[in-house]
C-alpha cells in the first residue's frame, strides 16, 4: 500500500510520523517490511515490485522535486571551495576522533553518514537558490552563508543522533547502555579551569585510567577545552 501511494503520487511522497514506535511496529508486520524502500530513498535510487497474487508490476521513479525540470534542462556541478573542503575534513576528522573516544565503534557509522548528509543538504540548498535565480550556469559553488547554515545544522543532528545511540539497548549488554557514560560526566564536572593534575584525579572518580585522561585531552583541546600553557586547560 505505501508503494500504491508513491506511485499514486508520481514517484514522491512525505512520511510524517510524530510517534517513532508506531513506524517501528509497522516495520515488524509482514505487510509492512518496506524498510529497504526507506533505505532507496535516502539514496535517491529506483524501486521495481511484483507481487505474485495479483497480476501487477509497479516501478517507482527517484523522487522528483518542483526544480527538477529546471536543473534537467541546465546540468549543474556543484563544488565547495578549498577552504570548505578542508574546513568539512577536520571538522569531520575531529568528530570521528571524539565519538570514538566517547561513544565507541558503533556510532563511526552515523558521523560517516553525516558528513555524506552535510554535503547534500549544502547542494539543495545551492541549488534552491540556481533555481529562484534562474541560473543557468553549469558549475556552482556552495556559498559562505550556506555553508555555515549547514554546518551548524549538522553539529545540531549530530549530537541528537549521539544522544539517540546512547538510549537504544543492544543485545546482551542492555544494562551496561543504560549506565551514564562516564566519560561525558567526567567531562561535565570539570572545573571552568584546571590543571592535568586536577583532570587526572577528578577522572579516577569515573573510573578512568590516567592515559584515559590525558587522551581525552589531546584529543578534545581544541573543540571542549583550550590549552593556554602547557598542562593548563579552560573548558570552552
């Protein structure tokens, strides 16, 4: 049935939902494992079905926007600038850093994702503003303003995504999920400003080892903390 609705819509459709276990439960039943077309459309990809019991075949086209035509008809690159570029790769760097340290392997995924999700909401939003412009120029680069917007769209997902991980059990260690992480309390409860030495004691309350602490501070100066001298640190 959901298929029949895109295909009634000619390809395109808005799924709003304000309960996530109601989608959930849906996904569970036999007449509702359309989860694989959620994934197709994330990825802005066909989707052929048939179904044995009735003579039918139906074939959804990728979802088609109000500009499509538009941007069919001018075909368009689009690019960040080198600056961009290299500000995207160590902000990303840094974040894949930080959720290793403080989330484990399991969340890298999401941070990879995201950074795949920065580069496309920064094009629709490029070529939102070719269309309105009526632009018709083959190469566009991501503007200033645009960029920014996305940027701290992204830091705002991400950490809802973070959060999200931490609740979801997993089999076998839903007990140990549940647990605060001691890491972001560590972090919380440091003073304003602080020397390694206070770091190092205060993380011994959390169960952290000393070489804990110190790659905590390597690794987070620059994003949570600010390094003045040497073994003096200022949360941001």
């Amino acid at each position: 049935m959901f298929r029949q609705h895109l295909a009634d819509n000619g390809g395109s459709g808005i799924l709003c939902e304000t309960e996530a276990d109601t989608l959930g439960n849906v996904l569970q039943q036999d007449w509702g494992k359309y989860s694989d077309l959620m994934r197709k459309c994330f990825s802005h990809e066909d989707d052929a079905n048939s179904r044995k019991s009735v003579v039918e075949f139906m074939e959804l086209e990728s979802p088609v926007i109000e500009m499509h035509n538009f941007l069919a008809a001018h075909p368009t690159e689009f690019h960040f600038s080198r600056t961009q570029w290299t500000h995207h790769f160590e902000t990303f760097r840094r974040l894949l850093k930080e959720t290793y340290l403080l989330n484990g392997d399991d969340a890298l995924a999401s941070v990879f994702r995201m950074g795949v999700i920065f580069f496309r909401i920064a094009m629709t939003f490029s070529a939102l503003r070719k269309f309105e412009r009526q632009d018709t120029t083959t190469v566009i680069y991501c503007s200033e303003t645009d960029y920014e917007t996305v940027h701290k769209l992204a830091n705002v997902f991400i950490q809802h995504t973070l959060f999200l991980l931490e609740k979801l059990p997993k089999s076998g260690m839903a007990a140990f999920n549940n647990l605060p992480n001691n890491k972001r309390q560590f972090i919380e409860n440091l003073p304003t400003e602080f020397r390694r030495k206070e770091a190092v004691e205060i993380g011994e309350g959390y169960g952290l080892s000393r070489a804990t602490v110190d790659r905590m501070l390597e690794t987070l100066t620059g994003s949570h903390f600010d390094c003045a001298q040497h073994g003096v640190y200022s949360k941001r």
